[in-house]
C-alpha cells in the first residue's frame, strides 16, 4: 500500500507541476518547507515527555486549536504540543499565535516523508484536526506506538460521499484511527458509515464556539476601532470570510444603504490573503478610496474632508477577523453566497450580538445554520440584491436586528465546553501509550 499511494501521489505531483510552478513564480506560494514537506525534515524534539502532534491544515484549522491548547496547558503543562500545517499561511498563523510551541510544514504524505517526520517529532497522540486522513502519516504513527485521533472532526455530506467511493482502500486507514472526536451526531454517523469503529467516536462538540470573544469592548477590538477612525456614532457593516464576487456584493448592499444612512461604514475582509491586493485595486477602480489595515493607524476621520463619502475599510492582515466581527452592527459571513465553498465560520459575529447575514451555500456549518434559524438568530440572503434588501431591513427596524443578534449570541455561548471534552479523549490516549 504505500509503494502504491507513492506512485500515485508522484503521478499526481507531476500531473499539477505546470500549474504548481506557475502559481509559485505568480504568488510566491509552495517555495518553502520542501525539505520539511519532500523529505520529512521536521524539528527533532528534544524531550522525552508526552507530545501531542496536531495537524491543522490551514488558518482556520490552527486557530480553532487555541482552546484545546490552553486545556492542555492548564491540566497537562508538562506535555508538549507541537504543530504542523500544509499552507505558507497556515504556518504563518501558527508562528504568529503560538510563538512558544514548534511549528513547522507537515510532510508530504509520502512513506519515506512520514516515517522520518514520525522519527523526529517522536508524538505520543498524532491529532489531525477536523479531517486529514493522510493513509502513509497515519500507519509511520501507528508503526512507531503512537495514537491517532481526529479532534473537531468534521465530515460535509460532499466529503462523505467522495470518501464512500473510496472506503476499500480507506479501510486501513480508517481501522488505524484510535478515536474520532466528532463534532455532532450527523458527523459521528459518517464516520461510522465509512468504517471507523462505533466505539472508537465520540461527540465531543464543536471547538469552534469555546473561547469566542462576547465582549465588544475586549482590548482589541477597541484597539482596532480606533486604529481603523471608526466612531461610536457609526453604523458598522462587516462582510467577512469574503470570496471572489462577494465584495462587488456587499459594495452594492453598502452603496444602496448610505442614502438613507450616511453614517454606516463598510469593513470589508477577504478570506485569503493572496486576495488582499486584487481587492484593494478593484475598489479603487469602483470610485472607492481605500483605508487598508495594513497601513496602521487611520486617525479619527480617515483623511475625510467634509461632506466626502467615507473611505471603504479593508482588513487585509491574518488573524484580525475575530476583533474585527466586534465592530459589527449587522455581519455577512462570506463563502456562502456562490456554490463550493460551504460557507464560513457565523459563531464569531454571532457571539458578539451582531445582525447576522449569509447566503444559502452554508454546508460545513448545516446544524449551526438550523439551529440559528430555527431561534429567528440569522437571516439567509440569497443574492447580492437580497443581501442589499437585508441590510437595509436591518437598518430600518433596529430593535428586530437587535434582537436577531441577542438570540444568536444566547445560542452560541450556550455551546462552550467542546475543547475540555476533546482534552479528555487526548489524555485518554495518552495514558494508553503510557500504560
């Protein structure tokens, strides 16, 4: 098996190259960690206490993990965790975050890759964040003595019926895992579908609702209000997670809106850095001046001169969305109105109170959606017209929109407690290895 997953994942590595080294010359992605990716050169861990390896692929992977990182450190400080992801962003992130723990490229999942960075990180638990079924990764931890979990584990209906393709050659991978720590029934049952051992899953809850800020006036969020010349007196609409397509959206909504209500101001967050420019000329070809995150501070009125439509903010830094969603009188959570992405994460803005909006593609977060819609806590808008149509609702009949927030910030902080449930299944397997 893993001589023939080599000679597939060579064949599909040759396959994508052209397009691989054009996005690399193009965007500079894919020219670190080769050494880290191709041949497993991982940081060689010194200690000899239990390390718990977490695989969080991208940026929204390794920012859920700050809970059940700080579970860890409460109740297990002489364990050592480390972290790995697959994206130059993601890594980013992870440094900038966590700046005390090892942080590094996960390997490529050949078998030579796996097994030397298996040697090297020396793991007690591998725990693959949400789904990574990586067949090479997860048999070099296997083989070594180690457990593998997937914490947060999530399963779309999309996923599911791709993998059920594929659950003849997945079986052994599946049987290797030692626990699922799945997110709700729906998810657990999925897994079970595709052979994952009843007894091995459990619900332990989404980490994404643990830890969300609820406080508006939390430091950073202050911070960046005034870092941003935003007023108390003004309405904030944030469209965040955005993806190609969904600004021109919430551009359209905002411009309608202002003539009634000059005082709103739009925020605007595209999802992916790489975006950040393309979005920033784009506006500015629109008639739009631009205030962008990056550039500090903005001051009080943003260069305006009176009478002079306000500029349109871009936040265009990693990690400032979750403060950004507490500026928020009424939020569009991107991702959500075009097919494919299956929306993004709603429990921030939610938290906060805000109005919250997204479209109707929101299949990664199908339970959350429902429950929120079922306690009048969202509102889905079906198109940048709809989007333009909801906004201005929000703006017409305040207390409605208030009232929206508060019964979504009531639902989602009644949710907590999924990172101590996850610590649980984590020390479980510790003390399995160890015993």
């Amino acid at each position: 098996m893993p001589c023939l997953l080599n000679l597939i994942y060579a064949a599909l590595l040759m396959l994508c190259s052209p397009i691989l080294l054009f996005r690399s010359l193009s965007t500079g992605k894919y020219r670190e960690g080769w050494g880290e990716k191709f041949l497993g050169r991982a940081p060689h861990r010194i200690s000899d206490g239990p390390c718990v390896w977490f695989h969080a692929v991208s940026v929204g992977e390794v920012l859920l993990l700050k809970p059940i990182l700080q579970e860890l450190a409460r109740r297990r400080p002489g364990w050592e965790a480390v972290i790995s992801t697959s994206t130059r962003t993601g890594l980013a992130m992870a440094r900038a975050s966590y700046p005390d723990l090892v942080t590094f490229y996960a390997p490529l999942d050949f078998s030579w890759s796996a097994r030397r960075a298996v040697a090297r990180i020396r793991p007690t638990v591998l725990a693959l964040v949400e789904l990574e079924l990586w067949p090479n990764l997860v048999q070099a931890t296997k083989e070594f003595g180690a457990r593998v979990a997937i914490v947060n584990g999530r399963l779309s209906h999309r996923s599911h019926r791709g993998y059920r393709k594929l659950r003849g050659p997945l079986g052994p991978t599946l049987r290797r895992l030692d626990t699922v720590a799945a997110q709700n029934t729906e998810y657990a049952d999925r897994f079970i579908d595709l052979g994952v051992p009843r007894n091995r899953v459990r619900i332990t809850g989404s980490v994404k609702f643990d830890g969300l800020e609820s406080n508006r006036s939390n430091p950073r969020t202050i911070a960046l209000r005034k870092a941003l010349g935003l007023s108390p007196a003004e309405l904030i609409f944030v469209a965040g997670s955005t993806m190609d397509g969904e600004e021109a959206a919430a551009l359209g909504a905002y411009r309608r809106a202002r003539a009634s209500y000059p005082q709103l101001r739009l925020v605007l967050v595209p999802r992916h850095a790489e975006r950040f420019e393309a979005v920033a000329s784009w506006l500015k070809n629109q008639g739009e001046r631009v205030v962008r995150r990056s550039e500090g501070n903005a001051g009080p009125m943003a260069g305006r001169a009176p009478g002079q439509a306000p500029p349109v903010i871009l936040v265009d830094t990693l990690g400032d969305l979750a403060a950004v969603w507490g500026l928020a009188d009424v939020a569009f959570v991107g991702g959500s109105l075009v097919p494919g992405r299956g929306g993004q994460n709603m429990m921030e803005p939610a938290a906060f109170g805000a109005a919250v909006m997204f479209g109707p593609h929101t299949g990664n977060f199908r339970e959350v959606v429902e429950q929120l819609l079922t306690r009048n806590a969202a509102r889905v808008v079906l198109d940048a017209d709809d989007l333009a149509e909801g906004l201005l609702t929000d703006l017409d009949d305040p207390e409605s929109a208030a009232a929206r927030g508060a019964a979504a910030r009531e639902y989602v902080l009644a949710q907590d407690g999924a990172s101590g449930r996850t610590f649980v299944e984590l020390d479980r397997l510790v003390d399995s290895v160890a015993g």
